[in-house]
C-alpha cells in the first residue's frame, strides 16, 4: 500500500464514519492518482561527531526514475519524530565522493558495418552518446570486429573528441563479427575498471552496437550466458542491419534493446540508450545530515515528497559518541572493502535483469522499438 491509501485507510475519522465500499472506492480513486514512490538504499554511512549520510535512488511506483529533487524535497525522521532541517543542516553531496558509474561501448566496426557507409553516422552517434552519458558516468569506447580480441579507442573518462577521429578511420582487421567474444571480454573489462573503483560504490553499463549477429563463432553462447550471469550490471544492445535478429540480442541486452532493421535507426538507437542510462544516473541522491542524537539505537527514515507523490526508506545506526560540530559536508565513511550491490531499477528485479517501462511501440520486424526484459 502506498503513502496516500495508507494515510486514508489510518484515519480514524474515515474509518468510522464512511461505509466500507466507500472507502475501499475513494482508496482506487486516491491511489490512481497517488502513487507512492520507491526508495531503495544503496548504502548507508555514519561517523562521528554525529554524521549520518544515505545513498539511495528514488522512482515513481512504475519504475520510472525521478531525477532533480533538492535537499528541501526530503524530510528526515529518527524514531518516528521529525529532525529540523535547521537543527539537521541536511544537504545532498556530489555522489563522486563515494560512488563511481562506468559505462562501456563496444562499437562493431566488421566489414559489414565499414563497407556499408554507416561509419560517419556510427561515429557521430557514438560521440553524441559519450556526451550525454559523460556528464555523469566515465564513459570508454572499445571496438570489435573478426578479431579475437576489443580495442580501445577511448578509456575510461578520456577525451571523447580527441579519441573520436581514431574511430572513424578505424578499418576492420578481420571483417567478420565476433560479437559473443566482445560480450565476454566487455564484461571482463568493465568488471576489472569497477574493481579499480577508489571508491566503495562502483556501478557499471555495458553498451553493444551491433548490426547483425555472431559471425566468427570463436565463443559459444554458453559462455555469454555465464559471462552475463555473472556481472551484476545493466547491459543494452542497440542493433540495426538487415541480420538484427531482436530474440537473440536481447539475450545479451538484459536491461533493454533497440532493434531495427532500417539503418537510418542508428542515431536513434543511440540516442534513445543514452537518454535511458542519463535517466538512470539521475535517480541517485546522496543525502547528509547531523544527526541530534547523542547515544543508542536508531530508526532514521528517509522520505522524499513531490507534489503527485511521497515514499521512505529507513536505515538502523548507532548514535553512541556521537557530540556537536558535525559538518554534513564531510566525506562519508562507506566501507570500501564491503560495497553494496546497486539496487534494482524496479521493484522485484534483481541487479542488471531488467528495467521499468513504458511498453514499446507496435513494431514489426523491420521496425525499431525496445524489447526490455521483465
């Protein structure tokens, strides 16, 4: 039950006095245009004098992410009593203190891709994505084509348009497409930069642009499953090309595809991925506050209030030692030996299954449209 039925169906006034097939309408009425939103905790930090800090993201009951609230859009209550955002000084911090995203292109640059003209728009697309995810993730650029191995173009966090032009004179060395090795070795990659992480809290997104299926049949299925079953990261696939077969990239793009046959799709592909991992990015709030408790055990509960919607979330600490002179400012203290998994997008998914959404357009076999995993 969300926020606003359970402030109805609690009041003592309505439960007396309104009939109960009243109530349970004016419960579908209200909850119809009140759902609740969801807040999941990534982690939690407390260290004295008295700083308490929660990272978490918030969506709306679909699943959709909710981006730009502010430090007044969140009340904070220990034990169930309002903290004063004057005694509390709560603020949201800059998430980089304490939490890195990376996100990994691979780029198919076969012969059926280079030969075909489409590498001008391949690139163009490629460095509009990187500028729009930049801003929020370290974004790398890694090709792949025959061979048995990717190649970077761009690291992680590099110059997308010093690195740019290495791509779009980047000529096949084998023309054929070794899709399926790339997937593993994407996720070897990405899995070792989060490894490196200097902070606690690492996400990953592997990206695939592809315009056909597995040609050089150099890994097996098999071992692309055990690669994606092992990574606990989002992964998309934007595929467009007369071979674009959406059953089988969807089963590397767990969290979501863009399938077309029609090449003219390809900026759209890209764009329509970026705009859902910037989405993604945004739903993330790392809040701070100086807790007035001074000992003992503690129920903080974070709630975050829009006008169409409010939900919580609650976090137990120990408040012992704690004394004045808290800066909610000062870093926090995540474990960086223990991170957290990220949480799923949605409720009831687990990390890099499957996402939220609106459902795709209709769409045929030569028509684009996403095919997200539920």
């Amino acid at each position: 039950m969300d926020d606003c039925n359970r402030r109805i169906s609690s009041n003592p006034t309505l439960a007396g006095r309104v009939p109960a097939w009243l109530l349970m309408l004016a419960l579908a009425l209200v909850g119809a245009g009140c759902a609740g939103l969801k807040l999941q905790l990534v982690d939690a930090s407390v260290r004295k004098p008295s700083n308490v800090a929660v990272y978490f993201t918030v969506d709306t009951g679909k699943g959709d992410p909710v981006a730009n609230l502010t430090p007044q859009d969140f009340r904070i209550y220990e034990d169930a009593q309002p903290v004063s955002i004057l005694e509390s000084r709560q603020t949201i911090l800059q998430p980089e203190v304490a939490a890195i995203h990376y996100t990994l292109l691979l780029v198919d640059t076969s012969g059926s891709v280079f030969d075909s003209g489409d590498m001008p728009t391949v690139v163009q697309a490629a460095a509009s994505f990187a500028d729009r995810v930049g801003p929020y993730q370290k974004v790398a650029i890694y090709t792949f084509d025959g061979s048995p191995h990717v190649t970077a173009i761009i690291g992680f966090g590099g110059s997308v348009r010093a690195g740019i032009n290495v791509l779009a004179t980047r000529r096949p060395r084998d023309p054929s497409t070794n899709l399926n090795g790339a997937v593993v070795e994407g996720v070897k990659t990405l899995n070792h930069q989060m490894d490196l992480a200097p902070v606690p809290l690492r996400f990953g997104t592997l990206v695939v642009f592809t315009d056909g299926t597995d040609r050089a049949h150099r890994v097996a299925p098999q071992e692309v499953t055990r690669a994606l079953d092992g990574a606990g990261f989002d992964t998309y696939v934007i595929g467009v090309g007369q071979e674009v077969d959406r059953n089988q990239l969807a089963q590397i793009g767990r969290t979501g595809t863009f399938a077309s046959k029609n090449r003219e799709d390809i900026v759209r592909g890209f764009d329509e991925i970026a705009a859902r991992i910037e989405a993604k990015s945004k739903r993330y709030y790392l809040l701070s506050y100086c807790s007035p408790s001074r000992a003992g055990q503690h129920q903080v509960e974070i709630e975050a209030v829009t006008k169409a919607a409010s939900g919580r979330l609650s976090y137990n600490f120990n408040a012992q030692g704690f004394g004045p002179n808290c800066d909610p400012n000062q870093k926090p203290a995540f474990d960086v030996h223990h991170p957290r998994s990220p949480p799923a997008h949605a409720a009831g998914e687990a990390p890099g299954r499957g996402i939220a959404s609106p459902e795709p357009p209709p769409s045929s076999s030569s028509s684009p449209g996403w095919t997200p995993k539920r």
